[in-house]
C-alpha cells in the first residue's frame, strides 16, 4: 500500500513511548511500498523531537537521516537536505527549508528578523539579509 504519515506516526516510530503504536508504526514504515512524507509532516517531526521529547540537534539529524534514507520513503529530498544543512549547523530546521522554498518560488534573498537564521543561512553560501 501507499500511505501519507501523519507527525505522530514517526514520532512513535522514533520515540517509542506507546509500544503498541510504536510497533504499528514500525512495521507500516517497513511494508509499505510508498511512505509520502510532506514537508509540514517533517516542520512538526522536527519541533515534536526538539520540544516535546527533548532530542539534542545531533539525535534529531540521525532521525530525519534515516528515515530519509529508506528506499519507500517519498518525500522533496532536496528540501528536507536544506532544512537538514541548517540544522546540522546550529538552526532551525524549518528555517531551511522556508530559504530552500522561498528559492523554488523564485525569491533571490532570504529575509528575517532572526540573526541566527540569517548568519546561518548565509553562511551556507545563500543570499540573506537580516531585517532590522
């Protein structure tokens, strides 16, 4: 079968703190023919692991890591690597993936009030400006 997960049913893959779920979750991600992971999917992926169960930046990357490795797993690979870059350099991931977006648009400059993001970006060789 085909399936389109929802945030919960990766985070009970990963975290496994219901272990029933955890195993359903497991073996869905095992046997399916087609995993479709969204974006907004991985946003919340991400900030689940960060803020709920406390995942350092280098447990969170492991995770999207293999998942992204698995050869089922559908999802727009060069958008979850840049908000992967960012956050394997010290940002938020959803930042990277919003400048990765942003230039898929057709936008030339990534703005935003948040220095961090900005000095991150940049610093990833991408345009950015920090908005005063």
């Amino acid at each position: 079968m085909k399936f389109t997960v929802d945030t919960n049913v990766l985070v009970r893959a990963v975290v496994h703190d219901d272990e029933k779920q955890a195993a359903v979750a497991a073996a869905l991600l095992r046997e399916a023919e087609v995993v479709a992971v969204t974006l907004p999917c991985l946003c919340e992926f991400v900030w689940v692991l960060r803020r709920v169960y406390r995942f350092g930046p280098g447990d969170i990357s492991a995770a999207l890591e293999a998942l992204l490795g698995a050869a089922n797993v559908v999802v727009d690979r060069p958008a979850a690597e840049a908000g992967l870059a960012v956050l394997k350099a010290g940002g938020d991931f959803a930042d990277g993936l919003i400048a990765y977006e942003g230039r898929w648009l057709g936008a030339e400059t990534f703005v935003s009030f948040d220095k961090q993001a900005v000095a991150l970006i940049a610093g990833l060789g991408l345009q950015a400006e920090l908005l005063i």
